[in-house]
C-alpha cells in the first residue's frame, strides 16, 4: 500500500495535517517579512542639500523661497512648482554671481513624510555613485544568501530530515537579523543579511515541502496554494508595521523577533513520513501514521505494511525489456538506495534532464521578474506604503489564479497563461515611461499595469512550487524544489540592479528599461513552459522510473496525465509484489 493511499484513509487534509500545516504557513508569514523588509530599511528618502547659512532650522518642507538661492533647481521632471522635491538633490549653487554649483558640504535633508530613518539616510549614503551602489549591494546580500540556502536547505533536509532544517533556519533568519539591527557599518551589515537569507530560503522551501507531504493528492493543490496565501497575508500586514515603525531599526527588531517563536516548533512540529519512509526508518513512520489517525478519529489495521519505494532499472520509460528478477536482487537493491537519494540520477536520462533544466529557467526568470517588482515598489509613483499595500495585493491575487484554475485547466496552462499576462502588462508600460505627460497624469496606468504583471508572476511562482513538488520522486523532491529555487535565486542575484536600473540610466527610457526586460522574460519562460509535463491529478512520483515516465509525457501526445498516473500506480504495484516475493 503506497503511502497516497494510508493518507486517504486516515484523511487527506485531518485535523492532524491541519495543525502541522499551520505552522508551516507562521513559517511563510515569517518568511515574507523577512523578505521584503529591505526594501524599507534599505530605502533612500528623497534628498538634497542642506543649505548651510540655515544649519539646523533647514528641513524638508521649508518655505521654497528661503532655500531658491542656494539650491538649484531641476531642469526637468517638478510637477509643482516650488515643492520640495523640485530642487536638486546633490547640489548647491556655487554663489559669487556664477553658474557654478558645489557638492553638499553641510550634510543632507531628507524627506521625514514616510521614514523617520533608514539605514542610508542614517550613514548618508547618498549623493555617491559608489555609495549608491554599495546600497544596492546590500539589498542583493541577501539575495546572496538566498541563493546558498535555497541550495543547502535540499542537502540538509533530504539528509537530517525536513523538521531540524525548518527550526534551525527559522532562528538563524531571526536571530541574524536582530543581530543586524545593532550594526553601523555596511560590511557586518552586508554579512548578517546574508544569514538573513540564507535562513529565509530554507525556511521557505522546506515549510513548503513540510505542508504538502503529507496531505493527500486530492488536498495538495489548494494547500500547495494556500501556503502562499499565508506569505501574501504577512506581506500585507507588513506594510501595517513598517507604517507605524518607521524607524529601520524598530521595524528590524520586530521582524527579527517573530521567527523566534519557531522554537515551539520543537514540541508541535513532527517530521514528515515520507522522508522516514524514503531513509527505511519505518517504524518511526508507522508510529507517526498511527499518531495522526487517532488525531484524526481514524482507526488502521494492526497489520499496516510500509515498505521503502523501490527503484525501477529499466533504461527508459518506454522500455518493456526490464527484468524483474534484477529489480529485486541484492545489488539492484543497493543501487536503488543511492538513487533514490541522488538528485543527480535525473540528469542520466535525456527526458528527465530537459525537464529539469526547463524548470530551472522558469524558476530563474520568475524569481528575477518577481523580486525586481518587489524592490521597485520604492521606485513606482505614489506613497510607498500605498504602492506596497497594492503590490502585497496583487500577490494575494496572484496566488488565487492557480488556486482556482491549476485544478481545473492544470499546472501547465496555469502557468503559462501566468507568464503571458505578466509580459503583456508589463511590455506595455514603456508606452506609459515614453510616451506619457510629464506631469505624471498617466502615474495611475503604470502603477496598475506594474501590479497586473506582479499578478502574473506570482501566480506562475505559485504554480512553480507546487509544479516542481509533483515533478519529482520521493528521494529527491526536496533536493529538487531546493534546487530549482537555487536557479530562481542565482536570478534574483540581478533583481537589484534590475530595480534600480532607474538611477544608473538617467532618462525615460532607463526608467522603463526594468518592467520592459522583466516583460521579456516572462514571455520567453512562458513559451518554453509548454513543454513541461502536465502534473494534474496523478501520484506523486515515488521512485526516479516514476519520475522518467512523467517527463517522457510530453513525447506521448495522445497519453493524458490520468494514463500516466494509472501507469506510475501499476507498476508500483509491480514493483511491491515483486519486493514482497523476492523477501519470501
């Protein structure tokens, strides 16, 4: 009996998984906060020179006529004339009847109406190209940390088990990041939110995988949706905390502070039973079955049989020519254990590696296109905690688009249809960045088809966790979620710059260039998309043969997803009978 069909019994989606399943979504809340928290503490208020014959009395809204004198201003881009924001903002005018202009020798002003103060306004970092980047390095630390947790994280659980990986993490993401609230320097800055990352994504990918295995096939597609649902809600209620901490150090200390609350995971969290099985720790998985069906009101049989998923030697999917009697001798056995656990099995056949490679493009251009809209929403017209609110609503959005379609049209055309909305949306505000008034009259269009993209490409990394979860067998499923997020994150090493495109490239045209290459790219992910394996309504794959008859799929054009899982299931089947004689 498959592990699928003990779920069933026991309840797809009990009162058990339910519980376990929460604390994978305070995980995701935990996550979200620390994803998005750079970009208010590492935001640049609007800025210029402080006028130095005023000294202290000079602020941000002080009466234009008494600062026009000293502060040049803009040549371009004042909507009103006279506002604060019409002057430049790193320079002063040179005095003694020239034209000439110095640099800001007295400091800076900044802008108090939506930070008290942020880590570059509190250094000064502003107003330097160096300095300017530096910022954007910082932001894209984490990002660094991103990408070697989303590597180690499918390492590390698939090995040590997914329940220490998701607490360990949890408090290095906190702990890390309240330690970086007492720096003053970028550079043990710029190391702490690395850990801040790192902790971030493997908290991340294995309380996805945490929240789904062991929830049965029917009720995987709405929690593999719904888990985002959670990462959206704590985004939203982020824009609630930053609005009233607007100091960066404050607003740290309470994100730090809330993945501290992991350490009761210690006492709630249980492993998961499919990696018990996958490692031949079977009573300990029979112990956890058990523990859930009283938890659920379910009584099993005393002679529940659990047996470790065998592998299939066969060289292909379509091969007819695999003998039985190797799959069930000693040495086959052995070499079934290492690949069940050997991720890079699925690179030896052609169909299973293009599979793989196509699923690391499509996380790669996703993580760029949807970490570039989150660090631009800085960057978009309006108040910033407006912007965000409507960019942490677009994302709820988008997580609903999969949940009510990927179970009706599929993982695939879900997907797809994602990626083409996002490009549609956001190629077409180089219109709006050329083309419209100058004094922002069209702000409204672009900020609305900016969040229609961050629909699209959320709902597609929606439809990617769970697609990349169903592609995969046992042994390997977390490395593989792991890994495509590792892809997804070498990309999002990009989105900062992507972001800030803006302040390198001084023109309408700069400013379009980040929501027209994102545009681009979803478009090219979203072709390449088609040819991915549809996953809707079978087994999760539970050995590498599993995992090679779902990619040669897509060969078959006359095989539908529900012939493939019938397929997988027999031989399972098969395989199982053939274990049990081989051990008589």
């Amino acid at each position: 009996m498959s592990l699928d069909d003990i779920i069933e019994k026991i309840g797809s989606f009990g009162r058990f998984q339910k519980i376990q399943y929460l604390l994978a979504c305070f995980a995701a809340v935990c996550c979200s906060w620390a994803a998005i928290v750079p970009v208010y503490i590492l935001n640049v208020p609007k800025h210029r020179c402080r006028v130095p014959r005023l000294g202290p009395a000079d602020h941000w809204g002080i009466n234009s006529s008494l600062i026009e004198a000293d502060v040049p201003l803009k040549k371009s881009g004042c909507a009103v004339p006279g506002a604060a924001d019409c002057f430049e903002a790193c320079r002063l005018n040179g005095g003694n009847g020239t034209n000439s202009t110095t640099g800001c020798s007295a400091g800076f002003v900044f802008d108090k109406s939506e930070f008290i103060d942020t880590f570059p306004s509190e250094l000064n970092y502003v107003c330097d190209a160096g300095r300017e980047v530096l910022v954007t390095t910082l932001v894209q630390s984490q990002l660094i940390g991103v990408l070697i947790g989303a590597w180690m994280s499918g390492i590390l659980s698939d090995r040590f088990g997914r329940k220490p990986v998701l607490i360990g993490s949890m408090l290095l993401m906190g702990l890390s990041g309240l330690a970086s609230t007492v720096s003053s320097d970028p550079y043990s800055f710029w190391v702490l939110r690395c850990l801040v990352g790192l902790g971030f994504a493997s908290s991340l990918t294995t309380g996805f995988v945490v929240g789904i295995e062991f929830i049965g096939p029917q009720a995987r597609i709405h929690a593999g949706i719904v888990i985002q649902y959670a990462y959206a809600v704590g985004l939203i209620l982020l824009v609630g905390v930053a609005h009233l901490l607007r100091y960066w150090r404050w607003l740290n200390i309470a994100v730090g502070a809330l993945p501290l609350f992991s350490i009761l995971l210690i006492w709630l969290l249980v492993e998961s039973p499919r990696w018990l099985i996958s490692r031949g720790r079977l009573a300990e998985a029979e112990a956890l079955i058990r523990k859930a069906a009283k938890v659920n009101g379910v009584e099993l049989p005393t002679d529940l049989e659990l047996r470790p998923p065998s592998e299939n030697v066969s060289k292909t999917p379509d091969s007819e020519s695999a003998d039985d009697s190797d799959r069930s001798s000693p040495t086959s056995s052995a070499a079934d254990s290492s690949e069940q656990t050997s991720f890079l099995r699925v690179f030896t056949n052609k169909q299973t590696a293009l599979m793989t490679m196509n699923m690391f493009l499509q996380w790669w251009v996703i993580a760029l296109v949807y970490y570039g809209l989150s660090l631009s929403s800085g960057n978009l017209p309006g108040d910033i905690y407006l912007t965000s609110f409507l960019n942490a609503l677009a994302e709820l959005i988008g997580y609903v688009v999969p949940h009510a379609l990927a179970g009706r049209l599929g993982r695939r055309v879900t997907h797809a249809g994602s990626m083409f909305l996002a490009a549609a949306a956001l190629c077409s505000t180089i219109f709006v960045e050329l083309f419209g008034p100058a004094d922002g009259g069209l702000d409204w269009l672009l900020v609305t088809l900016a969040m229609l993209g961050k629909i699209g490409i959320t709902s597609a990394f929606g439809v990617a966790y769970l697609w990349t979860a169903e592609m995969f067998h046992t042994g390997v499923r977390q490395m593989a979620v792991g890994s495509s997020s590792t892809a997804g994150r070498a990309g999002t090493l990009l989105a900062p710059f992507l972001a800030d495109m803006r302040k390198f490239i001084a023109s309408s045209f700069g400013a379009a260039l980040p929501l027209l290459i994102s545009g681009c790219l979803a478009l090219l992910a979203g072709l390449t998309s088609l040819l991915l394996p549809e996953t809707l309504g079978i087994e999760l794959p539970e050995t590498l043969e599993d995992c090679r008859r779902l990619a040669a799929w897509r060969s078959r054009a006359t095989v539908e997803p529900q012939d493939v899982g019938k397929e997988i299931k027999e031989q399972q089947a098969v395989d199982e009978n053939a274990n049990r004689d081989s051990a008589v």
